[in-house]
C-alpha cells in the first residue's frame, strides 16, 4: 500500500492514514512531547547515583606507598584490613559478602520445606471449596511429588 493516495475529486495527494500513521493534524509537533509530565531529562536514579558515587577514584596512603583506587575498592580493602586486625562487625560483613559470592568454599544452604501450618490447610480448604474439584487436592499433590516409604520399604502408591 503506497503512503500517497490520491483522492476521488483530485483535490492532491493525503497521506495515508492506519495503524501507525495518525492522522497529519493529530501528529506531535516537532519539539513536542508525547509524555510533558514525564521523566525529566538528566534526572538520575538511585542505582546511577550511587554506582558513579562507588566508581569515582580516591588516593590512600599504604605504609610509605600512595595508591589510587576506586571508592568501592577501598571500602573492600578497608573491611578486610579492619577483619584481620580482629574487628567483629567487619569480619561479620566480610563472611557476608563472601556468602553472598559464592566464595566461602561451602556449599549453598539448603532450603527447608515446611509443612503446611493449621492456618494454612484452612485457608487452602477454603480456596478449593470456593474453586470446586479442578484443582487438586494439596495432600495429592504432596504424595506425587514425595512418596513416603511403607516399613517394608515399598512406596505408597
């Protein structure tokens, strides 16, 4: 289909007009914006602020040795330096961080499985009573997923 068509009487060439292509008259104008209340240019959010506030560089003094780091390695370097001089709460930071990179050595905790609390049966009772018999019970869905062993040692069906 061709932008240009002409019209029955001549009277010259419109653009066309469906979806995507509005009207000529109802388009933005050159300069104007399709959400005036919107985001202000140039305004930051909190995640910008504060990961150019980490990258900005600082000089430290080691010893005899002046280094130039970033604001992030430095507060790394400081938590560690204040670890090994025996200081709890930045040992207790530390083993978090690490915990939280995978670099302890340990392998990940494991996730406990709670049982269902009487609150919570009842409140399931409710919802399948309201919903009727197309969901499955939750004690059904229970024993699909972890059969329990008879003292012969053969699972229940």
């Amino acid at each position: 289909m061709s932008d240009i068509s002409n019209r029955p009487n001549n009277d010259g060439p419109t653009l066309a007009v469906g979806y995507g292509r509005p009207p000529v008259h109802t388009r933005f104008k050159k300069g104007q914006s399709g959400n005036p209340k919107g985001r202000r240019k140039g305004q930051r959010n909190i995640h910008t602020v504060v990961d150019e506030a980490l990258r900005q560089r600082i000089t430290i003094r080691e010893g005899d040795r002046i280094r130039s780091l970033t604001k992030l390695d430095g507060v790394i370097v400081t938590m560690v330096n204040g670890a090994l001089k025996g200081d709890a709460k930045a040992l207790a930071s530390l083993i978090t961080i690490l915990r939280a990179l995978g670099m302890t050595g340990e392998p990940p905790a494991a996730t406990n499985h709670e049982s269902f609390t009487a609150d919570d049966e009842s409140l399931i009772a409710d919802f399948l009573q309201r919903r009727g018999s197309e969901i499955q019970q939750p004690t059904e869905i229970e024993n699909q997923r972890w059969p329990t062993t008879a003292s012969d040692g053969s699972a229940k069906p």
